[in-house]
C-alpha cells in the first residue's frame, strides 16, 4: 500500500472538474424529469449532437468557439422543443412506456445519423480552456496554477465557472421570469398549474430546451477529456450523469449537481487515487463504471427520493 | 388483461401458423451454407426477445439490459465447450443457467425498483457489460474476441454429409431448440405460475394478498427469462464459435427490448412477429439504400442501411400507430398496462 497523499490534490481537482460536466448532464435529466416524471434515455445523445454541432460549427466553419456554442446550445434547444412537440406530447404523461420507447427510439436514431455523418472515430474539438488567457499573470504555467503543490488546470477552473455562470443563470430564468414560474408550477402539480391557467404544453417544452442547452454544453465542456467527440462519446458519461441525478435525487435541480460532483470526486479519489495509487490496483477504468452502476442500484435500492429529493408516498 | 383464459388460436394465427412453418421447412432448401447461418442466427434471435418479454411483458419489469444476459450465455457457453471440454449439449444448458443465475441477481434489485427507475438500472448494466467483459480477456478474448475451439458438425448418423450437411443439421437444432422453448413458454404463462407473474404485474399489492410470495416469483421470472436470453447467446456460439464483447453495445440491448414492444409485450406471437419485423425493416432498408437514381437523397438512404436507425425509426412510429405492437393489430378491448 502506497498512501501517497501528495498526489491527492490533483485527484480532487480532477474529481471536482469531472464532477461538475457529469452535474451539467445529471441536470439536462432533472430539468424532464422534474416536470415530467420521465427520464430521458436521448439526453446523451442529444447533447452528442449538440456537440458534433460544435465541431461543425467552429472547427468547419471557422466561427469563433464560444459563438458556435451558443448557436449550437440554441439549436438544441430548439431541437428539445420541437421533440416535445412532436413526439413526447401526443402521449398520456401518466403512462411512462410509450416516452420511455419513443426516447430509446430518438437514442437509436441520433446514434445512428451522427454515426452516418461523422463515422465513429474521434474528432478533435478545441478545449474551450487549454491555455490561460494572454491578459492573466502567470502563475506558474500556461496551463495550470500551482495549489497545494499540485497543478490545477486552467481547464478545472474553467469548467467550474463556466456552470456556475450557467447555474445562476438557470436560477434567474426559473426565478424570475414567467416561464421560469409557470415551469415550477407545472413541476409541482401539473393539474393545478393548468388550472390557474398556465399553458402546461408549452411549459414542457420549455423545459425540454433547457435541459436540451445544458446537456450540449455538459458534452462540449466533456470532450478535451475524452479527446475529442465521437458519436459513442456520451454512453459513459450518461452513466455517471444518471448516477449523479439518482444521488442527487432525480427531481431536484440542486441535488443533480450535488449528485454530478460527488461522483465525479468518488470517481476520482476513492476508485482512482484509492484504488489505483494506493491499492495498486490497474482496473481502473472498469472499476470507474462498476462505481457508478454501484451508485445507481444502492440509491435506488434503499434511497430512491435520492439526498434532496422529493420522497413519494404510494399509497394503495 | 387481467383474469383471462388460455387464448384459443383464430384463423389468422392458424394461417401466419402454417405461412411460418412453410418457410421455415422450405428456408434449407432455398440457400447457401452462409445465408442458412444467417438465418439460423434470426431464428435463434427469437429466444433473446422472448426473454425480455417474460421479464417486461408477463413479468412487468422493464428491462433495457437483455443482450447482458445474451452475452453472459454466450461467454459462459464458450469457456465451458472451449475450455472445459464439455459436450455441446451440457455446455448450452450450463451456459442458459448461468445467465439465468446473473438474472436472478438482477432480480434482487428489481424486487423495490420498479417502472423507470429499474429501466435505468437495466440500462446501466448494458451500458456497463462490454467495458466489464474487456476486463476478463481469458473468458471473454478482451477487445477482439476470442475463437472457440470446438465446433457443432452433424453427427454420423445424420442423412448425409459435407458442410452444407453440417448448416442444416444446426438449422434443425436450432429451430426444434426455439420451437420447444416457445411451447414450454406458452404453457409457463397459462400455468398457476404464469398467472401469478401476471399478477404482480398488475396489482403487485392484490397479488400479495392473494398469496402470492413476490420475491419467490419476481426472481424466478427475472431468472427465467434470462435464462432464455442467455440460450440466445449459448446458440450463437453454436452457429459461430466465436466470442467478442463488441457484440453486445448497449444499443443490442434496447434493440432486442425494442423489438418485443414492436412485435408486441405479453403475446408469444409477439416474439416471433418483433424478430419478423426486425428482420423485415433491415432488409427493406439495406435494399433502398442500395438503389441508386435517387440523387442527392442518396446519402440519406443510406442511413437505411443501419439497422439501428431504421428500428429507432420503426419503434416511434408504431408506438403512435400501434401501441400494443404487431400482434396486438387484430385484437380491441385490451387496455395495455
């Protein structure tokens, strides 16, 4: 056994960093289930696609990368739209096995096109955050700052702001705006809400885009660390994500990104740095997997409101 | 559909009966030794839907994880034919039962998840089961697969010889195999056990307190089914013995559960009809995207060509047009639950 805490550090910071990509996944699920009671099996591969619309736009096209970003978070928000419209209204949201199929069909589906389009080999994406900008002091490297010895990623740093810049802007639109209203209305009883009058259909698909937006830009923000995008890109992630929201519990906004990040550091410190440095044990990746599958089915199992959800009493 | 009684055939199944039993006496008649493998392997497909349909449509837990229990079947059947030297037979049964075994750990969970929450625990286990089988390269052959060294060659007896002998002698092993789990399946349901799987499956709380012991009956009907996903799999090895984890994506796994919807949950027929449909909108698809003259829509038939795609496709539409899938086409009155 090798306690090598010297190193431990950088495991947090990368757990951190990891952590808050799977919180912006685990709330593209939250935002649909919350309103819904449904979890969306596509939400990977949609923000997949809205990555790949990245690609397209900046590495193609040219356009600058974080224009391209908000094009492409916008398209897919228009895309989360237009498929609660058409494909997830038509149906009884108190029936779940028809959206459950129709969502495992657009899976199918969008896993196949992108396939189609770009093949399955991995694409180089520019990492929003690789170098420190030219007008910040160096603080020991281009690339990363030095803390507690360990080197913390200008990357880190940037993917922690970047959601909390899009948090707080989920938390104005939900809190202070009248969609943002009509949408914890119809997430708190959708009966009642379409009493008072509110438009529940439109509220859904409110929703949808949002979750759509976060979703794309949870996989652009993913895609350095996996070295580009590619259309099986999100399986794994989807994992984590899902084991984020269960932890989390699977209607609460605050929970999801809890949920995202305390995977991401279980992820990190207690499979890699435990595992691996310490343990010596080389499994590492598969043992990341099993882990999450782990969280899953014990949260399921003996917590299924997760830590801050919604605990539902069924009553006969 | 609670409460009914063992379905008598009408004429429609008695004629899609016939049409079925028609083809697939005339099938090794008909081709090659390549294209009987193929369609031994379509045949063999029906056992991986039937097992999802006990698990979701008889037993009424959703499982998104099936071609796990598929792969399971087929590692397990390989290492004992391969490396254990057993005889083919005994290797196929111990091949069901293991994975019948890991489908009764799934059952344990499944006994407090429920609805959508099992969906994405089932779903996790397919997505985590190629990753997992990597990791146990002597079994599995890791990332490129491994060859099997046994093979099912038709016995001295049988009427004659050559390799064209051997494709039909697993031809009607396979489909005597797929007909008499059919059968055994079709009396499972209607038998006391059956009805208590259909139950549970409609009022777990009634079921209960009519007697029904819930974990017995959820794990063993989690267990069965598996076990039939996992004779998919031991069968697969027969016709081609070679095992890759690559195989078994996550996307077999929602294909297989979307094929028992399509062909429709709770029916037999379903089974059949889902593998059918499968079959039939692959086939459709690879051949417009083989059709030139159409221009600049070309590039998008292609897509066709992915099976997956086209099912996707297949799966929404009929969840619109039909939703109690192909079987449930001439039948009314049966609100789906």
């Amino acid at each position: 056994m090798n306690w090598n805490f010297d190193v431990l550090p950088d495991f947090i910071f990368n757990g951190l960093s990891l952590g808050a990509i799977y919180g912006a996944v685990a709330l593209s699920l939250v935002l649909i289930f919350k309103a819904t009671t449904l979890i969306n099996f596509a939400t990977g591969e949609l923000a997949m696609l809205g990555a790949f619309l990245v690609y397209v736009l900046h590495m193609e096209q040219g356009i600058w990368l974080w224009l391209s970003m908000a094009i492409a978070m916008g398209l897919s928000a228009g895309l989360g739209v237009l498929i609660e419209r058409t494909l997830t209204r038509p149906f009884d949201p108190e029936d779940h096995l028809p959206v459950v199929l129709i969502t495992l069909g657009l899976f199918l589906i969008i896993n196949a096109v992108a396939g189609d389009i770009w093949n399955y080999q991995v694409r180089i994406l520019t990492n929003p955050f690789g170098k420190f900008p030219d007008w910040v002091p160096s603080l020991g490297g281009d690339r990363y700052v030095e803390v507690l010895g360990s080197r913390l990623k200008y990357q880190s740093i940037g993917i922690w702001l970047t959601l909390a810049l899009a948090l707080f802007a989920l938390s104005l639109i939900l809190n202070k705006t009248k969609a943002g209203l009509a949408f914890r209305a119809v997430s708190s009883n959708v009966e009642s809400a379409r009493l008072v009058g509110v438009h529940t259909g439109r509220t859904l698909g409110f929703g949808w885009a949002i979750a759509s937006a976060f979703g794309t830009l949870g996989a652009v923000l993913v895609a350095p660390q996996l070295g580009g995008v590619n259309p099986n890109m999100m399986a794994t992630i989807l994992i984590y994500a899902l084991a984020g929201a269960a932890l989390g519990g699977l209607d609460s906004q605050g929970g999801a990104v809890l949920g995202g990040i305390l995977v991401g550091l279980i992820q990190a410190v207690l499979v890699t740095w435990g595992g691996v440095v310490v343990f010596g044990q080389l499994y590492m990746s598969i043992l990341q997997l099993a882990a999450a599958f782990l969280i899953i089915l014990i949260v399921l199992l003996f917590r299924p409101a997760g830590l801050f959800g919604t605990r539902r009493v069924e009553r006969v | 559909m609670s409460a009914q009684a063992p379905r008598r055939f009408t004429p429609v199944s008695v004629a899609g009966l016939i049409v079925l039993a028609g083809l697939l006496v005339a099938i090794p008649f008909l081709t090659t030794t390549t294209s009987l493998r193929q369609a031994t392997q379509i045949v063999v497909s029906v056992l991986a839907v039937l097992g999802v349909n006990i698990a979701t449509g008889y037993g009424g837990m959703i499982s998104l994880g099936h071609g796990v229990f598929v792969g399971v079947g087929a590692f397990a059947t390989g290492y004992y034919v391969g490396d254990l030297q057993l005889p083919w037979l005994l290797a196929i049964a111990l091949g069901a039962i293991t994975a019948g075994l890991a489908g009764a750990l799934v059952g344990v969970p499944a006994l407090r998840i429920r609805g959508i929450h099992l969906a994405l625990v089932t779903l996790g286990l397919a997505i985590v089961f190629r990753p997992l089988s990597k990791r146990f390269p002597s079994i599995t052959g890791g990332v490129s697969g491994r060859s099997i060294d046994a093979r099912f060659d038709a016995p001295g007896w049988w009427p004659s010889d050559g390799r064209m002998a051997s494709s039909v002698y697993r031809y009607v092993f396979c489909v005597l195999i797929v007909v008499l789990v059919l059968w055994a399946t079709w009396n499972l349901v209607n038998s006391r056990f059956g009805r208590s799987m259909r139950a549970l499956r409609d009022n777990h709380m009634a079921a209960a307190i009519y007697g029904i012991d819930l974990v017995a009956a959820r794990v063993t009907t989690f267990a069965i089914s598996a076990g039939i996903a996992g004779l998919c799999g031991a069968l697969q090895v027969l016709l081609v013995p070679f095992v890759s984890q690559d195989k078994y994506p996550a996307q077999e796994s929602l294909v297989i559960y979307a094929s028992a919807v399509i062909g429709g949950l709770g029916t037999i027929w379903g089974s059949v009809l889902g593998v059918l449909a499968r079959t039939v909108l692959g086939k459709a698809g690879s051949a417009l995207a083989g059709y030139d003259g159409l221009g600049p829509l070309g590039e998008f038939f292609d897509l066709l060509d992915e099976s997956a795609f086209v099912f996707g496709v297949g799966l929404i539409i009929l969840t619109f047009l039909f939703p109690r899938g192909l079987a449930g086409l001439g039948r009314k009155n049966q609100v789906p639950k």
